[in-house]
C-alpha cells in the first residue's frame, strides 16, 4: 500500500493542475444559452486545447497521437477535470470507446486515418448498437450489411443514438450472416453519416433535451475497409469497447457530493439545517461512505492495471455500483429540497437554478449505457460468481 | 502509487486462510462454542507460534511491529473462519490501547507477554448505557494516597473472565477531559466478571463489576488525553475486518449452496432472484474492501483522515456483514434454519460485529462531524 505520487507525478499534476486554472472555458457550461451549433464548436474547440496541451488519451500509443504514458498519469489528468469542474470532452465515447478498440482490432491505415481526428474532436462518432428490438439484448440486433463487391449495403434502423445529429461518424454493430447464430453473425463497421441513404431524426428526451435519435439506413453503401476486425467477429471487437466503456461510466462522483452537501447545510428548516436533521445527516454519511468506496475502488483497479494484477470479481462492479450511487445521490437532493425539487431549470425561485431535477434525470440516463444494472448483476452473478446460467 | 497488498501481504493472507482451514475448521469452533470458558487455547498457542499475537506489537517489545493493514488481512480470515477465542480484541484492542496510551515502562511491563501469547488482556469502555459517548461512561476513579479506587460496571466486555489486565475507560474528574484509562489485573480484590450469555457463540463477553478496585498510580495508562478516540479508531479497523472476513464467508457458502441445490428441475442459482441477491452483496462487499484496506493502511500512516476513514470502515463493513449474512441464510431455505448448518454461525457473529465499538449509526454521525457538517 502506498498512496503517494512520485516526484515526477506530484509536479505533472501541479502542471495540470495550473494549465486548467488558466484555461478553463468560460461559456461551454451554459448549454441551451446559445445556440445548438456555437455550442459544438465551442466544445470541438475546448477538446482541441486539451488535446494541445497534451491532457487526452495520454496511454494511446505516440504514433496515433497518443503519449504511450502510462495509466497513471491518465488518471492524474482525469482527476483535475474532475477537480477543476470544466466541462466534459465532446469526442469522449470515441476517445472511451472506439479509440481504445481500434487500437485492438484496427488496421494500420484505420488507426492512421481515424485516430488523431478523435482526438482533435475534427470528427465526432455515434455509437450505432441499440436498435427497436435489440436494447439489452443487443446481439439480437437487425440491421443488415450485405457484401456487394467492395462494399457492404447496409438497410435498418438504430434508436437512442447519442450525437447522431451532430456527428461525421458512426461506429455501428450490423448484422451480416443472419443464418448464423446471434452472436456470430454480427460485424463492426465505421458509417460516415454524410453517406446518402441515412436519415437522422432527433428525438426528444424526458429532460426537453433532443441528445438522442433515431437512425434509419437506406441502401447506405460502405468502403468494405470500413469493416473493424474479421467479418462476423463483430460481437469480440464491440466486447473490447463494452469493457472500456464500463471503466469510463464508474467515474468518481465526489463533486456532486460536494455540492450536495453545501446544498443541505444552507437548507434550513425551523432553523436548523438539514445536515443537523437526524434523517437527513445519516442519509448523507452513508452517501459519503460509498463515494469515498468509490474513490478507492478505482485507485485498486488502476493499481491493479499498473501492477498487471489481474484482479476478480472486484473488477466487475464498479459501473453497478457508479451509476447507482449516482442515481442515490440525486435522490436524496431532491428528497431534501421538498417542492423545490419539482421545480424545472431556469426556474428563477429554485435552488441551485432548478439543475437538482436536471441531475436527477440525468442520473436516470446513465444506468442505461453499457448495460442496464440489471444486466451488471447478470454478469456479476454468472461470470463473477460463477452461478449457474439463467437460461 | 499501488493501493493494493503487497507479496508478502498477499502471502500472509493465503497462508492464514491455509492454516485456519486446517487448524479451525467449523468442527473446532462448534467444540469452543459449547465450552464454558470459550477460549480454544490450543489454537491460541498455535497462532502466537506464527507471531500473529505479536502482529502490531513493535519490536522492541518482542512483536513482529507490523501495522494494522496486515493485522486486518489476519482478522479478515479470523472472520472467514468464525475463529472464537481473545485473539482479535487482545492482540488487536489491548495492544492498542497499550501501544496509543502507555508509559514505555507499561508496554515493557504488557506488551512482550502479550505479544509471545503467554497473557491475553482486554479493553473495557462502554457501560450500561452501551454507549460510546464519554458522557456516558461513569466508572469512577477516585484518588486515594497510593493510587486510585474504582467502582462501577462495564458492559460486553470481551474475554474479561480469562484476561490476564483490563483495560478500563474510567472518570477521574466530571466533564469530557476527564477520562482516564487503567489497566487492571485480571485477579485485582474486588473484580469480578460474569460471562453474558451471548447469541453469537464463538464469543465470550461480561459485565465487569469494579467494586472498590484500588489501582497503584502507575496503573493508568501515561497517555489517556484523545484515548478514547483512538481506541474506537483501532477498534473500528478490528472489528471492520471481521466483518469483512465473515461476509465473504456467508455468500461464499450461500452461493456454492445455489449450485447444487435443486428445485423446479434446475439449480436454485440459476434463478435470477438469487443471482441479483447475490450480485448486489458482492458489489457492496468489494467497495468495502477498499475502505477497510485505506482505514487500516490510515493508521500504519497516520494519516489526517485516519479517524474518519475507520469510521466509513465500520459504518459500511458492519452493516454489509450483518445483510450479508442474514440474505445467506435465507438463501439456504430450511437447511438453514438448522443448528447443524453452520451458517447460522456468521448469521449469529455479524450481530455481534455491528454494535461492537460503534454501530453504523454512530460511525456515520463521526463521519459527518468529522467531515464538518
Ligand atoms: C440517454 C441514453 C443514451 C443512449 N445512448 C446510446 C447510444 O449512443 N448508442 C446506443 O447504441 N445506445 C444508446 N442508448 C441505449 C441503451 O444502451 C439502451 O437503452 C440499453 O441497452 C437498454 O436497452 P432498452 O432501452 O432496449 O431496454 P430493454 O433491454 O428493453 O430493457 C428494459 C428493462 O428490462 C430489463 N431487462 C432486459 N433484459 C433483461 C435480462 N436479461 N434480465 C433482467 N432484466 C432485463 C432492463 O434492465 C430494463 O430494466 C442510450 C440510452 C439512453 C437512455
Ligand atoms: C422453522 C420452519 C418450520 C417449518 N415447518 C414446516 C412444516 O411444519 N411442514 C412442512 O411441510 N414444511 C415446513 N417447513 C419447510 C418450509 O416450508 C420450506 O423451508 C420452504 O418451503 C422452502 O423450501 P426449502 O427449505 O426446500 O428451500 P428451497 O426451496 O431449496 O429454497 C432455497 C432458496 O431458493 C429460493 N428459491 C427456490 N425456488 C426459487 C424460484 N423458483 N425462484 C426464486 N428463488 C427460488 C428460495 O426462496 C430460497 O431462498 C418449515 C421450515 C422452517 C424454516
């Protein structure tokens, strides 16, 4: 056990810590004050200076734009924008997702052609699995890529495609032998979503805001080259991403603690605030608790990738654990501000400017991506613990 | 940066597992448990030959001068085996509180023969009250010309009928500075303990009367101011580690049981009811693991957050084992409801383990005032 920074890792994090003091953009908060495409560029721009000064994807190999650093140093940086409170990264499901799986399963020129653009946030990806009637059980999915000559001619449709609307690429799972079996009938494949025959169509979600949309595809013709892996070895090439994407959603949820906290202590009822209130004080230790496990959890995993420890069920719980803690945390807020709570954003007598109800939605939207958690206690139970299989 | 044990912790660990599996396996314990005296000192004398009674013991007092991270690794499997006997609350609590708050003589005087085994010693705080709160703890320790006199009753007291000392909470003057602790020898005029009769049976503890005990001056521990806080520290990563032991033990048991237990024509663990219970437990247990590993490294490092981090330990471990535990017996349906099971064994241990220095209610009011709201 050893908690400490190296020397080399103490000043890097001062480094990081003192460009973000400097840098932080201003407007990029205030999404829905100016309008949809401003706010893309001002985003694309805040990616392309993190780029810049070197603070994405620092393990990716260095011919690819990456730095070849190790875990560590990642998690020094992913840690500061925690800290700092600037605005998430535009590209970050291909930096996550895509990025990491090209690496794995690309072709040379795949990951000279793709790579450095996700980093610079030049092209933004969609991620093309979830389809009308393959959700959680995605290998189920339809839409189909027939080979004709050079190219596959891809005809279906995707659902709750995040950024579809505002995206240059789609990393799409398409099914191309529906004679085989579900699992090994499906191929991974790079959509660009200028190609004629795709039409978007946003739709709006519970919280007003239109993230997510529907995706139909009409004879949509792609390069065979576009194709990521073996022909039908889809389903091995998307678990690589799965996985990543996983790590990425169990983010530590210490702000938002934070923020709950002051929210409590400035809340007054018969003149004592709520963290003095019995309930309401154990409520939020027992949240505390399980951000504080959650921080820790995730320094024992990156030790475990450091140390190349290959590590057990431990390793599995964290996205569960997250995105539940998550929804736990936004809970207790609402509970907390009584009437307040129902009150939307931008309602000037809300608390906070009505982003409680925001947060709580938001909460809600996480447990899906990557598996909903009952599809986590599936795979803890059965792969995990070695239950015997449900079906 | 590396937040995780090392080799030799790693070691230590499987070693222990090894040797209990051996060495402590449910029979041992259901033959302790029906014993009076509930010490199984054949087994004590084979873990003081390993050194674990000298784990946290520093060298120059003849202990191995280990730290409370590989204490907990130790008590982790004392928790997995249901181990009974003093080892946890003497060669973890006793030897705190002598290593926290004693003299140099008084650890001289204590600590190596703990340490070899040959003694064993306890810690006595809470009263009728079962209380930590200073506020409530009334033993009176009156002067007198050579030392002190005490009288009053502590409650759940563990092993007090075989220690060798007690380690006991006592007010010397009203008001929250003034606490004193003094050690008191097992066979003192005017002691007297009577072993409750406890529902966890791999345990023994007692009401402990001090009537007009008188102690020499040089019985009180040289360092009581802050004591009392730093023996629920101690006493919460102890008792963390049990706890965590001990939940691993229960799902283990509960889920090797749904793989061969059968009904409606397949195994019970296929049925997703089952799965998702035991999913939710190992997701709560793994996370704690990491609370109980930084709670115990906090102390060896004395860290600034060390009180609070030994309080989220206790907080989360103790509830974890106490849900864990109970969802494992009802897991194993009738079966379970049996003596001869032996998971009522964990079921019944993780009832004492989640009062003991502090339920989660307690730890969770310290981690709130010590966070500052
Ligand atoms: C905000 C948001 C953004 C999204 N963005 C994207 C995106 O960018 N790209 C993309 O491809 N997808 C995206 N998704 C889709 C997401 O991945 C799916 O919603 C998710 O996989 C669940 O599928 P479903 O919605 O069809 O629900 P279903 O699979 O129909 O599930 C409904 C309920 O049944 C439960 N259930 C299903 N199967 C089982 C089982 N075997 N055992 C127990 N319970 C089960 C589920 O847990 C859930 O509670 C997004 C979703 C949301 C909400
Ligand atoms: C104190 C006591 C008194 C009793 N008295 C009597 C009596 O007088 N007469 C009598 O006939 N019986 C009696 N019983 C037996 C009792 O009815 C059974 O214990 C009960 O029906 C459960 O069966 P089981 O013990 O075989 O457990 P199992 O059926 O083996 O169940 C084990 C676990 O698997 C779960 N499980 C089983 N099937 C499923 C499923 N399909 N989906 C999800 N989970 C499942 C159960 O909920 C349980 O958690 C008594 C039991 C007890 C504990």
């Amino acid at each position: 056990m050893d908690l400490n920074l190296t020397a080399e890792e103490e000043a890097f994090r001062n480094r990081v810590r003192d460009w973000l003091a400097h840098n932080r953009p201003l407007a990029l908060h205030q999404r829905g004050v100016v309008d949809g495409k401003t706010w893309v560029q001002r985003a694309k721009d805040w990616q392309r200076r993190l780029y810049e000064a070197g603070y994405l994807a620092l393990s990716w190999p260095k011919e690819y734009g990456g730095q070849a650093l190790d875990p560590m140093r990642q998690a020094i940086v992913s840690e500061e924008l925690m800290r700092a409170n600037v605005p998430g990264v535009i590209g970050s499901n291909a930096i996550s997702m895509l990025g990491p799986t090209l690496i794995t399963w690309g072709t040379e020129e795949h990951k000279r052609r793709y790579l450095p653009k996700i980093l610079t946030g030049e092209e933004i990806w969609c991620q093309g699995y979830s389809e009308p009637g393959a959700g959680s059980d995605l290998a189920s999915l339809r839409t189909r890529a027939e080979l004709a000559g050079d190219e596959f001619v891809v005809n279906g449709q995707k659902v709750w495609t995040s950024g579809a609307h505002i995206a240059d690429w789609m990393f799409a799972l398409v099914r191309t032998n529906p004679d085989a079996p579900k699992h090994k009938g499906i191929s991974y494949l790079l959509i660009d979503m200028k190609s004629p025959g795709i039409t978007v169509r946003p739709l709006v979600q519970m919280n007003g805001e239109a993230d997510f949309c529907e995706v139909f595809f009409d004879n949509v013709r792609v390069p065979r080259a576009n194709l990521v892996g073996e022909l039908n070895e889809g389903w091995k090439v998307a678990n690589t991403t799965m996985v990543h994407e996983r790590n990425w959603l169990g983010a530590s949820p210490k702000r938002l603690f934070d923020k709950i906290v002051e929210r409590a202590s400035q809340q007054r009822r018969g003149g004592v605030a709520l963290t003095q209130h019995p309930l309401y004080r154990q409520r939020l230790a027992d949240i505390q608790i399980d951000v504080e496990a959650m921080r820790l959890h995730a320094l024992r995993l990156l030790s475990n990738a450091i140390h190349k420890r290959p590590g057990g069920v431990e390793n599995m719980v964290a996205k569960l654990v997250g995105t539940e803690l998550n929804h736990r945390m936004a809970l207790t807020a609402m509970d907390m501000l009584g009437d307040y709570a129902a009150m939307a954003r931008g309602e000037p007598s809300a608390y906070d400017r009505g982003v409680w109800s925001a947060t709580w939605m938001g909460s809600i939207a996480r447990m899906f991506g990557g598996g909903t958690s009952e599809i986590q206690k599936n795979v803890i139970a059965e792969r995990g613990l070695g239950m015997p299989r449900s079906r | 940066m590396d937040f995780g044990l090392t080799q030799e912790q790693e070691q230590l660990k499987s070693g222990a597992r090894d040797f209990l599996s051996h060495e402590c396996p449910t029979s041992v314990v259901r033959k302790v448990m029906a014993e009076e005296s509930g010490l199984a000192p054949e087994l004590y004398q084979k873990i003081a030959e390993l050194g674990w009674t000298g784990m946290i013991v520093p060298e120059e007092f003849g202990g191995l001068g280990l730290g409370m991270l590989d204490l907990a690794i130790l008590l982790e499997e004392c928790g997995y085996a249901a181990m009974p006997g003093p080892f946890a609350f003497s060669s973890g609590i006793a030897v705190s509180a002598l290593r926290l708050g004693g003299s140099p003589e008084q650890c001289r005087r204590w600590l190596p023969e703990l340490a070899s085994g040959k003694l064993t010693g306890t810690v006595a705080i809470v009263e009728e009250a079962d209380s930590l709160d200073p506020a409530d703890i009334n033993l009176s320790a009156a002067r007198d010309n050579n030392g002190f006199v005490l009288n009053g009753v502590k409650m759940f007291v563990p092993y007090a009928h075989a220690a060798d000392f007690i380690v006991v909470a006592a007010r010397s003057t009203p008001g929250p500075e003034g606490l004193d602790f003094f050690v008191v020898e097992g066979g003192a005029t005017g002691l007297s303990a009577r072993i409750l009769r406890n529902v966890d049976q791999t345990r023994r503890v007692c009401e402990v009367k001090f009537d007009a005990v008188k102690v020499p001056e040089h019985a009180r521990l040289a360092k009581s101011a802050g004591l009392l806080d730093r023996l629920i520290d101690a006493g919460a990563v102890v008792m963390a580690a049990d706890c965590l032991g001990g939940a691993e033990r229960a799902l283990e048991m509960a889920v090797e049981y749904s793989k061969v237990r059968e009904q409606f024509g397949r195994p019970i663990g296929s049925f997703q009811a089952l799965q998702h219970l035991a999913a939710e437990l190992i997701a709560a247990i793994e996370p704690a693991r990491s609370l109980l590993w930084y709670a115990a490294y906090g102390q060896d490092a004395a860290l600034e957050d060390a009180s609070r981090a030994a309080s989220m330990a206790k907080a989360r471990l103790s509830a974890v084992y106490s849900r864990t535990a109970d969802q494992s017996v009802l897991m194993h349906g009738g079966i379970g409801f049996t003596w001869e099971h032996d998971i009522h064994l964990w079921f019944k241990r993780a009832r004492f383990d989640e009062p003991f220095f502090g339920d989660p209610v307690y730890h969770r009011d310290r981690v709130a005032t010590l966070s500052g709201y």
